[in-house]
C-alpha cells in the first residue's frame, strides 16, 4: 500500500501541465530546469517529487502503467522501441 500524498490532484495536474507547457522562462529550456523551477514555485516538497509525476504520467500515456506500478512484463528495452 502507497502512503497517502501530501498534494492535492489539482496541485499535481497543475504542476505537471506548467512543466508540460512550453516557456522561456526555464534556464536553457530543459525539462529537469522547468521542474525545478515549478516545483519551487509551487511549494513541491522537492524537484525529485515532480520528476516522478511527470515520469508516471509518461509511463501512463504509454499504457504501461498498472495500478500504481509499471507493469512487470514492460522490461526497459522495450519502452524505447
């Protein structure tokens, strides 16, 4: 079982979309400097923190994403094919 977040869904989905949203306003427009800088903005405990909502949403939007775990039988080499 998966401790309960600190962060709302709302606080996620909106932290999520700023990172997903193209802006000059990140040092040389990565995307780890969007994340910090967002989280920063948003009182996101840490930059790892976030990091993990957009991977997960990734990993959703790529169907690999089983209740709350990557599905085991996704191995790595198969998610850059």
């Amino acid at each position: 079982m998966t401790r309960p977040s600190n962060y709302s869904p709302e606080l996620r989905a909106r932290a999520i979309r700023m990172v997903a949203e193209p802006t000059s306003d990140y040092p040389s427009h990565s995307q780890y400097a969007a994340i910090t800088t967002v989280a920063e903005k948003l009182g996101i405990g840490t930059a790892e923190t976030l990091r993990k909502w957009v991977g997960e949403l990734y990993e959703r939007s790529l169907g690999n994403y089983v209740g709350g775990t990557l599905n085991k039988s996704v191995s790595a080499g198969n998610l850059h094919n």
